[in-house]
C-alpha cells in the first residue's frame, strides 16, 4: 500500500516505479520462458495464431517438449491482460490432465497492463514476482510423468502444492538472473547493482507483520474447520475478533469479518490455508540446499528438481521426494535464516 511504499523510497532507497521501468513485460515474459526452458531442460514452442482452440484472441497457447527426446509432454496457454468479465487475479487452471493418450494442457491468467504504441507495459517488481510464482504452477502440471496423478485435482497434497513455485521465485532476486531479466525500457541497461542490493535490503521489511497475518488467517480457517466450530454470524465475529488482534497485533474493526473475504475457503483450501507458510518452509529448504549451493542455472539441479519433486506429481509419499531430492529429512533452518530469525 502507500505507506509500505513510503517506507521503502525514504528508508531503503527503493522506488518501484522507478523500478519497474527496467521491466518491460514483453522481454520479462520471454526471458521467464527461456530461464525455464534452461533450468528444466526443455522447448516450448508457440503455434501459429489460429491454429488452436482459445476463447480469446489474447491467449497465446505453447506446446511444451523435453529437450533431449524433442518428444511432446504438454501445452499451455498464457491469457495475460485484464478485459471485461475476465478472472481478476493471478492463478493457473488445468484444463485437461495427463493421461496415457496425451499430456497436460494447463492455462496462466494474469491480469497485467497491456502495452501501448507509446509505452511498452513495465511491471512492478512485485509483479515479476507473481509472473514467476505463477509460471512455476504451469511447470508442475506440465511436467508430471505417468498416468497417476489423471484423477488428482491437485498434483500433490494441498500443503505442498505451493513450495515449487514459492521456491522459484527466488530466481527474480539473484544478481545472476536479474541480468537477463531486467532491461530498462529505454536504454536497454541491466539494474544497477546499488539498486539490486537495496532491493534486496528492504525484501524483508514488514514481513514480521506479514507473517502474523499468514498465521492469523490459518489458525482462522483450522478453528471454523475443527471440532468446535462456530456456528452463528454472532459466534464467527467473535472468533474473528478475538483471533486477529492476539495473533495479528491487528485490532479487528468493528463488525468486520475477514471470512467475507476469505476467497480461499471455497476454494480447495478448506482446512489447509497454513499450506502456504508451511510451503515456504519447504521451498526454501530446496533452494538453500540445491540451488544455492550448486548454482540457479545449473541444468543438473534443474533436472533432479524436474525428475524428484514434479514428475511425481501427487503420487507415493511426498517426503520421500523431498529426502531424495535434499539428500536427507527436510528441516526449518533455511526458512528461519530467510526471515532473518536464525
């Protein structure tokens, strides 16, 4: 909001519009798809306009292949500019899955500003952020091997479905990437580096506050989901205000009751909201433990991630995946030195 936007200028130096200005969406979009095309050792290949179903003559659609083979695993489609009627948010939606007969068609919508013939469309940080997070989703669907996970609504448990593409969002903060991905509009120069480490001072402000939040509204949605939920609009106000300020540090305001606007709970997180902090635990335990250590664009890691953790989708036990993938029991140490507890 604006005050968080005031923070960051006058304490931190970090000005997102100016920022943004070394984020065109046309060469942020490309540049995402190449990033993952290297990491995860595959081609994505557009169709001609015309030559596939769509609903909107936006919609760019891609046939996803593995490099190696050149053999098809997938499709997806990329609706990236807001319109009349349209979904108002970021989200993924699998529109066909994977059977034995053909591999996964998945569909991104973003609601991002379309370019001008005067000025190109330049994104927020925040917003790449989201482009990433967002990508990451289509590449877990895509890259699910076997027949398995056909009948899964979601590729893997609820509280996981969100560390892949949380973990991969820490690529738009690395120096090495951010070369590639950060082009000012008009002089076609990288982000300076004074901006990069500024930037990356201030990735943590308020996140203390953030966090409280997270585990507000997830304790919220384990009490109305437990044992002894409440039952009338009386009792959920109640709860409400009694929740948010001793968890939050957030007084509640007077008749306001966060569940009108808890989309989340009709919406396959029932009961399992705390998903995505506990993601978090686990997305930066991969990236501490691979990623960091051995390289973000190392092709190696890139595939072990592609071969351990999404092709097997929601199948067998999720833990096994990651102790193979991490080379021993996962841990909280890498989240705790992320939030700068530890």
């Amino acid at each position: 909001g604006f005050y968080g936007d005031r923070l960051l200028v006058t304490k931190y130096g970090v000005d997102a519009e100016k920022i943004k200005e070394y984020f065109p969406l046309d060469h942020v979009v490309e540049t995402t798809l190449d990033i993952y095309q290297e990491l995860l050792s595959l081609i994505f290949e557009e169709l001609p306009k015309g030559t596939y179903w769509t609903w909107h003559k936006e919609a760019r659609c891609f046939q996803v292949k593995d490099k190696e083979s050149g053999s098809p695993i997938g499709y997806f489609y990329l609706d990236l500019h807001p319109r009349q009627g349209k979904y108002g948010h970021a989200a993924i939606f699998h529109l066909v899955k994977r059977t034995a007969s053909h591999g996964a068609v998945d569909c991104m919508l973003c609601n991002l500003p379309a370019s001008t013939p005067d000025k190109p469309s330049l994104l927020r940080h925040q917003n790449v952020v989201t482009f990433f997070h967002e990508f990451g989703h289509i590449m877990h669907a895509i890259c699910t091997e076997g027949i398995g996970n056909s009948t899964r609504l979601a590729k893997c448990p609820r509280d996981f479905v969100e560390a892949p593409s949380q973990m991969l969002e820490n690529w738009v903060w690395q120096k090495q990437v951010l070369e590639r991905l950060a082009k000012h509009y008009q002089t076609n120069e990288s982000l300076p580096d004074k901006t990069l480490e500024s930037m990356i001072r201030a990735k943590h402000v308020n996140v203390a506050f953030s966090s409280l939040r997270q585990i507000y509204l997830s304790r919220l949605d384990l009490e109305i989901h437990g044992p002894n939920p409440p039952t009338t609009v009386e009792e959920i106000q109640a709860l409400v205000d009694r929740l948010r300020p001793s968890i939050s540090l957030v007084e509640n305001p007077p008749g306001w009751a966060t569940l009108r606007t808890f989309a989340h709970l009709m919406n396959q997180y029932s009961a399992s909201y705390y998903g995505y902090m506990w993601a978090e635990v686990l997305s930066a335990d991969m990236f501490a433990t691979r990623f960091e250590k051995e390289g973000v664009m190392n092709p190696k890691v890139g595939m072990d991630y592609r071969k351990m953790i999404l092709a097997p989708g929601g199948t067998h036990n999720l833990n096994d995946h990651l102790t193979k993938f991490l080379g021993r029991s996962t841990n909280n140490e890498a989240f705790l030195k992320s939030r700068g507890i530890l």
